[in-house]
C-alpha cells in the first residue's frame, strides 16, 4: 500500500482523501456506497456508512483492493443497526476484546423506538465498549444535521483494551 504509493504506484487513495472526498462531492447514500466500495485504498478499513432515508445505512469491510462484505441495515430482517469493532463481522473477535456482542446486547434491550442520542451515548459507555482505549465517541444524525462529539475517559474498574 504505502510502500508501492511512495515508490510511485499511485493508483490507491490515502484513507483520509477518499473520505474526505466523499463528504464533500457524494450526494446520494448510493453514491457514497458505490466510492467507498469500489476505489483502491491504501490500507483496509471499515467505512460506516449512513444515509438520509430509512434504511439507508451499512458497513463496508475493505482490503486494499477490493470491499469484503456490505453488511446493511435491513428492516425484513429485523435488522435495525449494524454494529463495528476492530474485528470483520464473520469472523469470532478475540476473547479478551468482545466489544461486538455487549454492544448487541445493549442495542436489543433498548429497542429501536428508544434509540436517540442519550441512549446511544450509554450503549457506547458501557463496559467493555468502552474501555481504556476509547479516545472519544461521536453520535450523527444525519437527517437533522446534528453531531456530538466526546473525549472519553473509561474509570476503574475498566479493562486496558
């Protein structure tokens, strides 16, 4: 990735342009969708994705080449949120970091008709979704143009990753 790029290879995008680039010119869900899962990147990442319309949301898994799974909201299927940590979706996360299934937990228990931005706050401060590690945490919503962001600090007791 970054070794053929300064070599002069250049025909993958710096994580930070290409999402910068699709905040600026994207306008449609399908669009930005369409960018991030289909332009070489440098490095794998996981875009999160939301749009402006129900049922527009979703998680791209990506290696440098190419995206390894869409994991969309789908309300057929009674799925209402996707939920990302450090670890692909398919795959089990290691068992000292299971951020995924308290995350799950916490989102089935409060159910979609209570989501806001206080409920997902706490969803996101609960051990160990939050742990030492956590610098800060951002809620968007789109549809109203509105964002948060927090510096977090996770107190003891409070695992180290």
């Amino acid at each position: 990735g970054v070794i053929e790029w300064i070599l002069g290879k250049k025909d993958a995008m710096w994580i930070g342009f290409i999402t910068r680039s699709v905040l600026e010119n994207s306008t449609s869900y399908e669009e930005a969708k369409n960018i991030l899962t289909k332009t070489k990147i440098l490095a794998p990442a996981y875009f999160i994705l939301g749009g402006n319309k129900t049922g527009e949301g979703c998680v791209i898994t990506r290696d440098r080449k190419q995206s390894l799974d869409v994991y969309e909201l789908n309300t057929k299927q009674d799925r209402w949120y996707v939920v990302q940590t450090n670890y692909d979706r398919w795959k089990s996360p290691f068992f000292l970091d299971d951020r995924r299934t308290p995350a799950k937990m916490c989102l089935n228990q409060t159910t979609q008709e209570n989501i806001s931005f206080a409920t997902m706050y706490d969803v996101l401060s609960t051990k160990p979704v939050l742990n030492k590690l956590t610098v800060f945490t951002t809620l968007m919503d789109v549809t109203k143009g509105q964002y948060e962001t927090y510096l977090r600090d996770c107190p003891d007791p409070c695992i180290g990753w």
